[in-house]
C-alpha cells in the first residue's frame, strides 16, 4: 500500500496548492470593485434574462465556497459574499453559475449525463473506499472471494471518477459562457474581465486536480488487482 500513500500525498500537495491559489486569487479580485457597480445576484439575473430563462432563482445561500446551481428545483444558489459583492470575483462566480443554468435549459449534453448518474454516484463515493479496503484484507487473509470483493471496489471507484471526468467538460464549459457573456455584453471592463478570467481558471483547475488524481487512484488499485492475478 505504499504506492497508494505516495500517490495520496502528491494528490494532496497539489490539491493543497490550488486550492490556497484560488482563495489568495479570490482574495485579489474580491477587491476589484466593479464599475457597473451590480452585485454577483444582480449580474446573474441579468445573465438568466440575456438568455430568456424566466424559471430560474437566484437566492443568496450561507457559507463561503457554497455557490451551485440546482437543477431539481432550479435555483441559482449564491453565497452571501458573491451574492450582494460588487466585484470581479463575485461577478465571475455569479455568471459561471448562470451558466449552468444556460447549460440545463439547453440540454447539453454533458450535464445531463452527470445528472442521470448522480444518484449511483453517492453510493459509490460512500462505499468504494470501504469495500476495496475489505477486498485487500481479505485476499491478504486468502479468503477464497478477496479478489472478487476487492473487483467490486475498483468498479464503485471507477464509477466516482468517471463523474470527476463528466464534471470537467461540464465547468470548463459554463466558464467559457460565462465569459462570452460578460465579454458580449461589456458586463466588464478589460481589467475586471481578465481578473474573471484568472479567477475561473483557477477554480477549474481544482476539478482538473480531482479527476486526475482519482484517475492515478483508479489505475492503481488495477495495477494491484491485475498483479494478483497473474500471481
């Protein structure tokens, strides 16, 4: 298990390092104060109407971090810092949430996919660790069904990373529209849309690290499992 740890650890050092890259770049852009002088709800709403949706909310939430889009009961959901800030921060939070409402109204295809799988996903994320970890000590113990155990693993984990892979075509996307539209519409000027830009890229990046790092999770719980085999 070794390997596992050293893969472990490289996934949490660089997982780490962008997540403190993107709260000091937040940081910075929260303040570069817009001047349009609209908060983040002012600029989704007026995104959502750019693109004739009338069904969607946009409603402040509580905590830092927390903004999503939800598909079931379609809302736009800002936390309290992105919601009523007027800044380039806000505004790129905002919109890259707008559009993922832009993606949901026109079917693309790609969220649709992470929606239909999201409920075989929680089952996977809650037992995939649990019963590769079974798998292992029983095929150490030589139990007759380790293997077939520890199998059912890597399938529940591979089901996780293919939603970290699904997720990244799906954020990548809603930053580009997100942009277009700031772009397009002259929502910005030329320094508050680069500071949007920067901002978004960075917080792709922390769904690049994820999905790469549970893919070198994945690959090596099949290294070991194919090794077993042989043997």
């Amino acid at each position: 298990m070794i390997g596992y740890y050293v893969i472990a650890g490289i996934i949490f050092l660089v997982s780490s390092y962008v997540s403190n890259k993107l709260k000091s770049k937040f940081k910075y852009y929260s303040g570069l104060y817009l001047q349009n002088g609209m908060t983040g709800a002012q600029i989704a709403q007026k995104m959502l109407d750019d693109h004739g949706i009338r069904d969607v909310e946009v409603i402040s939430t509580r905590g830092q971090l927390t903004d999503h889009y939800n598909p079931r009961n379609k809302t736009v959901n800002l936390s309290e810092v992105v919601y009523n800030e007027r800044n380039a921060a806000a505004a790129a939070v905002a919109a890259h949430e707008v559009g993922h409402a832009v993606q949901h109204a026109k079917a693309y295809g790609w969220l649709t996919m992470r929606s239909q799988i999201v409920p075989i996903v929680g089952i996977a994320s809650k037992f995939s660790n649990i019963v590769i970890m079974a798998g292992l000590v029983m095929s150490a113990s030589a139990v007759a069904f380790g293997n077939t155990v520890f199998l059912l693993g890597i399938i529940l984990f591979a089901i996780t990373t293919l939603f970290s892979m699904i997720t990244l075509p799906v954020e990548y996307d809603a930053s580009n529209r997100a942009l277009a539209w700031l772009e397009n519409e002259r929502m910005l000027t030329q320094e508050e849309h680069a500071g949007a830009k920067d901002a978004l890229k960075w917080a792709a990046r922390t769904y690049l690290v994820a999905a790469l790092g549970s893919l070198a999770t994945l690959l090596y719980f099949i290294s070991i499992f194919m090794g077993r085999n042989r043997d």
